[in-house]
C-alpha cells in the first residue's frame, strides 16, 4: 500500500506539469457543474425537451469531462517523447459523451431508489474506460506496464464518488448548493481516479521505434480544446440557465395560478382528461358539490348529472359540444355528493397542447339557483303585474313628461267615478279633472273653475317637492295622493281612500289620551293639563286645586257583582262627572277606581262650589239589574302654593288628604294639612324598622286559649304577634300589621311566626291545636304551601295539629290562587278556618268554594249580643249555617258567663276570648295547658 501511495504521488509530483494539472481540475469542475445543469434540466422536463437535454449533457459535458482527461494528459511528462493513436482518442472521446448521456438518462428516468445507483455506476465505469482507453492511445518508445491493483482502485474510486455526486443531486429538487456539491463530488472522483490510474502506469524503454514529435504543438491543442469545450459548456449552461429561470417563472405563475383557482369559492373549476374524468379540483367545487379532492378526481363527471340525463348521454353530448363549437354552454339541475341538487350554469372548453392536440377539458360550473328563482320570480311579477294592477286597493296612474296619461288601473277610476270606458292612455291630466267635475257639476263655469283649481294645486303640490295630497271628494270620502316624480318629468301617483283610516287615527289619537271604559283623560294627560295650570297659575298669581278621588265601595261592587256591574259605575260616574265641569275644571281617571280632578281659581267659593258638586255626584245612586248602588267616595284636596309648587308634590299630597277621609268616619272630603305628611313619614320609619325587628329580637309571640264550649277542654291556641319597639315600646298589631303588609315585612314576619309558633306546639298534647294567621299577602306572593311544609318537617309538628286562619279577603284578591294554595294546605293535612266571618264579604259562594274545617265568628257580635237582636240573630243564622253546612263554628270574644250560656244554648262548638284567658307568652299558659281534660 505504501508503494502504491508513492507511485501516485512520485507521477503526479515528477512526471506531471502543476499548472495543467490545476487547468484540468477546474475545467473538471466546470464540465461537471454543466453536466449537473443540463441534466437538472433534462430531470425537469418531459418528451423531446428531455431528450435534448440529455444529448446536450452527453456532448457538452462529455466532452468537457474529455478535455479535462486529455489536458491532464498533456500535463504528463515521463521524461521521453510521447504520441497519441487517433483512433482510441476518438474512442475515448466517445466513451466520455456515451457514458455522460447514459448515466443522465439512468438519474432522470429510473426510480430514485435505483437512479443514484444507476447513474454513478454508468458514470464512474465509462469515465474510468474513457481514461484507459485513452491511455492504450499513448504511444511511446517502448511497453506500457499497468499495476492491477491502481487500476482496480482508480474503477472503485471512480464508481464510489460518481454514485455519491448523484445521490447530492437529491433527484434534482435540491437548491443550488446541491447542484455545486454534486458537481465537485464528481470533479473529486474523476481527479481521483485520473492520478490513481497514472500511477499505475509504467514506460519500460526500449523495444520500438522512436516516436516523431506530435505537429501540432502542446500549447496549440491546449488551446483549441480549452477554447471548444469552454464555449461548449458555455452555451448548454447559458441555455440551462435561461431555461431553469424560465421553469421557475412558469412554476412560479403555475403556483399563482392554483392559489387563483382554489381562492376562487364562488366557482367550480376543474380539469377534465378528453374521456371526462376529473384531474383536478379547486376550492370553489369542493364548495359546490360537496366533494373533497380525494373523492372526486379520477372520476368522471357524468355523476354530476341525473340518472336520467346520464343514460340520455347528456355529459358526452356536452363535450362532444364543446370540441366541435370550441365551447359548451347550458343550465340545467346538477347533483351535489349529498343528493341535493342546484340549478347550475355550466361552460366547458376543449384545452389543447402547442400541438394543437386535445389534452382535455376545463369546465366552469356557477351555482345560479338563486338567481333562477328571483328571475323566475320577475317573471312571474311580469306575468301578473297587470293583473295585479286591475285587483290592488289602490288607484293608480303615470302620465308622461307631457302631462298625458299612460296607464292607469280600475280602482283610479273607481275612487273618482269615472265611466268605466272613459279613462284611456292618450289623455291629458287637465282633460281627466274637468271630465271629472263636470261629471259632478255637468257643463257649466262652476266645474271648469273647481277643475282648474284643482289642476294648479295638484300640479303645484308636486312641483313643489311635496309627496302627498288629500282630496276631499264631493261625497265626503278623503282620498290621499302619493306622488312620484319621475326623471324624464313624468310622474306616477297613488291614489288610497282614508276615510276610515283618519277615523280611525282620530280614535287612536283620542285612545292615547283618554280613559278607554270612560272617555275621561287619562294619566299623561291630566298631568300635562294639572302642569299648564300651574303655569298660568304662577303667571297670574292664582290658585290650583288638586284633587284625589278614590271610590269607597268599589271593590265590594266588583267582587259581589261582577266585573260588568264594576265598568257600569266607572262609567256612569264619569259620564255624571263630565257633566257638571265648567269652565277650567278637569276630571280624570288615573286608574282602577281611582279618579283626580283639577280646577284653577281665584275665590274660595268657586272652589267649594267645585267640590260640592263632585261630592254630591258621587253619592248619587245608580240602578245597576234591580240593585241600588252608591259607589261612595273619599276625596282630599291639595292647594297650589301651600301645599306644593309643583305636579308631583301637589299629587302625593292630595292622596295624604284623600287617606286621611278614607279612614275617618262620617268625613268624605279632607283638605291636606302639614301634619299629614309628618303620619306618612311617621309610617315610613315604622315600615323600616318592620325590616330589622325580627334580627334584633323585637318580635314575640303571645298565645290566647280556645276551649270547647260544650265541655270546657282546651282544644287550642291562636298565636298573636306583639311588637316591643325599642323606642316607641309596645305597638298595638292594629298598627303595624297593616304598615308591614303595605311595605311587605309581613312576609318574612309571617314565616318567623309560623315556624315559632309550631316549635312551641310541637311540645303540648297532641290533640291541642295551634291556630296562625295567614296574611293576604302571604298567599298572594309566597309560596305557603312549600312554606308550610318546611316548618313542618323542620319543627316534626304533625299536620293535623296546625291551623290556618285565613279571611275571606285573602280569598278575594285573587281567588283561584287562594284555592290553589288551600287545596294544597288540605292536602298536607293542615286544617284551613275562616276568619272573622260575618263582617265584610261574608260570601256564602266562599263557603261552597272551598270546604274550610271552621268558622270562626268576628267578635264585634260578641261585643253587642246582649244588648242586639240583630246580633243575636246574627249569630243563630251563623251557626246554623255551620251546622247545615258541617263546619263547626268557633265564636271570637266571648268575655262574660252570660255570652258563653248564649253560645251553649245555640250549640256553639268552641269559643275564645278574656272569659277563658287573656294572650299572654306560653309560660304564662302553662297552667292552664298542663290542667286541660
């Protein structure tokens, strides 16, 4: 191996000229960077363009991969003359462009898992052959010895760094420094292999003729191969250039091309092969039709047509079209992937190659379905306008630049009373307006005069850039004119009859401002004319009444009688009181049974006046079915300045004053007073500290005995709620149990009162009841049934152990959720009383309603029993009522021995009041519920 390493370097130091040696390395270089090139290029194209390529690379590299062999051939110097055989060079030269265009053809054509291979061991044998035949072509003066283990080492190194310089080239898709790397790998092997081989060579003198010097000069055949293997490789490189950069460019637009296509999503674009099969897809089909890529190309288009049209051989027919017209262009159904199907506009053109040979097809396809339909549509507008014309509420007419009339419907001539023959297209609009007077009026001056008057108003309302107009026709119908100016200068006008519609807008208008059962002015309304008044009042230094009126019995009313009954008093009271106003007086009704009244005024005595009146009707009787009805009323008055300078003050204190009537006796109309808003105040503070007394420990409970009249047991307690005020002490129920349901405290209270109370009971007998009030609100706006189930388990106090006290207005204010809520109770197994029964409603429809467990007797009848026959007779008809109706009575109050032997006579079942014991805390009671048989 040594020897070998110093046979190599003893030829390429002594026996080779350094500076040819270094002209044929990068002339190595640059043949195979053009080889690379032309190849690249050959790798890139397709048909006849390969095949040049190929043959460019074989000639142009191949013989600038000769010249560098023969340079370094000329290069050599082995110290005696040396001649080259003619034949065998050529021969060489053919073996360099033969294996050059082979090992091209093996790297473009065969797979790239066998291409590298291929490749390099064609090139790397035929440049090795290309060498040693070249050297067989030496001649010298004697015998050429070859070492055989050079010569195979120089073929190794020859096929190795060929097939690595192709494996570089990455199957041609590698950037430009692959292409250089690839390029010096084989500049390296043949460089390589050229010294190994001439190290394997060895002259032995002697034995031959002498060798005549060649004829031509070294320096002159260096030159004139430099010159035509440089220009060679020049031209296929500049052409491999221009080439590679117009590939690009025309990739580069191809790219640009595709991302136009698949951006495109509002068309289906795509290529057909001549047969019809899809080769490609954009964004714009898959969009469409509902097919990726994948699913679609490979197929043919055809199944995109019906059944129907398939068999009929519509799709051939369409491109058999397209080939022979140059282009196809239809609509028709088209079915997407789903099986729904589009109404479609298709274009197909044939696409052929420089040839002019047909390589397919591209087919355009735009969903215009609904394009279809709104034409389909217009047609169908088209279709029926006429008739449309003849049949719409409307008249109508357009008359040209010109003032004459080019159509004009039925109904124009309707709303004017024209002959149904007279109104034609040709005729003038002042001809149709005095035809149409003197239609009226005959012939005469007095049509010709309304005729023209109406033609300059008509003609100058239009002019004048106004829309509309009314006319008002001789039968007193009112017919609005719509105008249209059109840009030539004519006009289209709308003709509608508005009769009823003014009516009806003059209702509307009323409507808004007025009270719909009574006619009176509403709310917004009066407050508009209650804030004029006080402006002029402020002007003109006078005065202003503002009055509050609220109906006493109305609620009674609605409740007995009915709703009917209810809208015949609200009614009849505002037509009395509509009546008697004069002259800056206004009456109004706010709301339910709630009415306010205005009156401007300088004298006191206009003002008593005004409020004599209104006292006076509204305690006047009405007939309503054979009942005699006074509705009642409680007014209160507020003046302007003293008592308030504005709308809101004035209202807020007339309802103080109007309160204040409602709850004294034998007093109808009250005048507010200063110290009225110190008791509205006052029952503010209580409702705010109504929020807090529970929290703060204010409340307590007092229990008051219930025993059976018959045989004096205990059967029972009501529980009563007391108020220990912090700073006002006890507060008597009467007056803060209203105040609570007012502001709504009464709910959380009334929870807090039933949980206590059914902790305390739950530790009596269990046959003593404890008796709860329910208030009104409490069933109108909690859930008492939910409620009344928590406690119950919470507190594990038996159903039938607890009773609810409910009054029958609790039952009014809205009576199917009362009876909701009940039958719920009744469910649980909770016992239901009605409370103070015999006072108020006392309605026996409640009774029948609902079956209550008990009747409890109000105890005003106690109160009076024995000093009245009346209330004696009260309370027999009671108690016969529950024992008719099975439901035992329980009579409130009862506070001497002589009441109770009453109630005992009359077969009372239970009483309650100070004869047994006063309410007092349950401590208190022990005694008499430890003792009770």
């Amino acid at each position: 191996m040594g020897f070998l390493m110093f046979a190599i370097v003893y030829c390429l130091t002594y026996q080779h000229d350094f500076t040819l040696v270094l002209l044929a390395a990068v002339l190595c270089l640059v043949s195979n960077l053009g080889t690379i090139l032309f190849l690249r290029s050959a790798g890139r194209s397709n048909g006849v363009p390969r095949w040049i390529w190929l043959s460019v690379a074989g000639a142009a590299g191949g013989f600038g991969i000769w010249s560098t062999h023969f340079v370094a051939m000329l290069a050599y110097d082995p110290g005696i003359v040396v001649g080259y055989d003619r034949d065998l060079t050529l021969i060489s030269l053919g073996a360099a462009f033969a294996s050059t265009f082979v090992a091209g053809l093996a790297a473009v054509s065969l797979p790239p898992s066998q291409a590298n291979i291929a490749a390099g061991l064609v090139f790397g044998v035929g440049v090795a052959a290309m060498h040693f035949v070249g050297m067989a072509g030496l001649q010298v003066p004697g015998s050429i010895a070859w070492d055989k283990h050079l010569v195979i080492a120089a073929l190794i190194i020859s096929v190795a760094m060929a097939t690595w310089g192709f494996t570089l080239t990455k199957n041609w898709k590698g950037s430009n420094w692959s292409i250089l790397a690839a390029a010096s790998a084989l500049s390296l092997g043949i460089v390589l292999m050229h010294f190994t081989a001439m190290g394997a060579l060895t002259i032995i003198e002697g034995g031959a003729n002498a060798i005549e010097p060649q004829a031509l000069s070294k320096p002159f055949l260096l030159v004139t191969i430099l010159v035509v293997s440089i220009s060679m490789l020049a031209s296929g490189i500049s052409a491999s250039i221009i080439a590679f950069r117009a590939a690009k460019q025309a990739s580069a637009s191809e790219t640009r091309f595709e991302l136009l296509l698949q951006g495109v999503t509002d068309y289906a674009i795509y290529m057909l092969d001549p047969s019809g099969v899809v080769t490609n897809w954009n964004t714009g089909a898959e969009r469409a039709k509902g097919y990726s890529a994948a699913d679609i190309v490979g197929q043919n288009f055809a199944r995109f047509y019906s059944a129907g049209d398939q068999q009929n051989g519509l799709p051939q027919r369409a491109l058999e079209s397209a080939l022979a017209n140059g282009r196809f262009e239809a609509e028709g159904l088209r079915f997407r992937k789903d099986g729904s199907s589009f109404w479609a506009h298709v274009v197909i053109q044939p696409v052929y190659d420089d040839n002019h040979h047909l390589i397919g097809y591209v087919k355009i396809t735009r969903d215009i379905t609904q394009a279809k339909i709104d034409g389909d549509r217009i047609k169908e507008v088209s279709r029926n306008l006429d008739l449309a014309l003849e049949n719409m509420s409307q008249g109508i007419s357009m008359f040209d630049r010109n003032e004459r009339l080019i159509l004009a419907n039925a109904r124009y001539s309707q709303l004017f009373g024209f002959p149904e023959s007279f109104i034609r297209p040709g005729l003038t609009y002042s001809e149709i307006v005095r035809s149409g007077y003197q239609i009226v009026f005959g012939d005469g001056d007095a049509a010709d005069t309304r005729a023209t008057d109406h033609y300059r108003r008509h003609m100058a309302t239009m002019r004048s850039g106004q829309r509309t107009l009314v006319h008002q026709t001789t039968s007193g119908r009112s017919i609005l004119a719509t105008f249209n100016v059109l840009a030539d200068g004519g006009w289209v006008t709308t003709f509608e009859d508005i009769t009823e519609r003014l009516a009806r807008e003059e209702k509307i208008a009323f409507m808004a401002k007025h009270d719909a059962l009574t006619g009176l002015p509403n709310r917004p309304t009066f407050n508009d004319y209650l804030s004029h008044q006080l402006t002029i009042a402020k002007r003109l230094s006078t005065k202003v009444a503002v009055i509050g009126i609220d109906l006493d019995k109305f609620k009674e009313i609605n409740d007995q009688m009915g709703h009917v009954a209810g809208d015949f008093v609200l009614s009849t009271l505002a037509a009395r009181l509509n009546g008697i106003l004069r002259d800056e007086e206004l009456v109004a009704r706010l709301g339910g049974d709630e009415f306010a009244a205005v009156k401007r005024f300088n004298d006191g005595a206009e003002l008593d006046d005004f409020v004599a009146r209104l006292e006076a009707t509204l305690m006047e009787k009405m007939d309503f079915e054979g009942h005699h009805i006074v509705p009642g009323a409680s007014v209160g008055v507020a003046l302007y300045p003293d008592a308030g300078e504005n709308a809101e003050t004035l209202l807020a204190n007339a309802d103080l004053a109007m309160y204040r009537a409602k709850h004294e006796v034998g007093r109808n109309v009250c005048f507010y007073e200063e110290s009225m808003d110190e008791v509205s105040r006052d029952r503010r503070r209580l409702a705010r500290d109504l929020w807090v007394a529970i929290e703060r420990d204010q409340m307590y409970l007092h229990y008051q005995v219930q025993k059976s009249v018959a045989t004096g047991k205990t059967t029972g307690y009501e529980v009563l709620l007391r108020w220990n005020h912090p700073e006002r002490g006890n507060i008597p129920p009467v007056d803060f149990i209203p105040i609570a349901e007012e502001c709504g405290a009464i709910v959380p209270i009334g929870e807090w009162v039933l949980r206590e109370a059914c902790k305390e009971a739950v530790g009596w007998k269990d046959d003593i009841k404890i008796a709860v009030n329910i208030s009104p609100i409490q069933i109108a706006h909690a859930n008492i049934a939910e409620l009344v189930r928590t406690v119950l388990q919470e507190t594990g106090l038996p159903a039938s152990r607890l009773e609810l006290e409910i009054t029958e207005s609790s039952i009014i204010v809205d009576k199917s959720k009362a009876l909701v809520a009940m039958r719920a109770l009744k469910q649980q197994g909770v016992a239901i009383a009605i409370d103070d029964f015999g006072t108020g409603y006392s309605s026996l429809e409640t009774l029948r309603s609902f079956p209550f467990d008990k009747i409890k007797l109000d105890r005003s009848f106690m109160n009076e029993v024995e000093t009245s026959q009346e209330a004696k007779a009260v309370i027999r008809s009671i108690l016969a009522l529950g024992r008719g109706l099975s439901i035992p009575v329980l009579a409130e109050g009862v506070e001497t021995l002589s009441q109770l032997e009453l109630l005992t006579s009359e077969g009372c079942d239970e009483a309650q009041g100070y004869y047994f014991g006063r309410p007092a805390r349950m401590e208190q009671q022990s005694v008499t519920l430890n003792t009770a048989a």
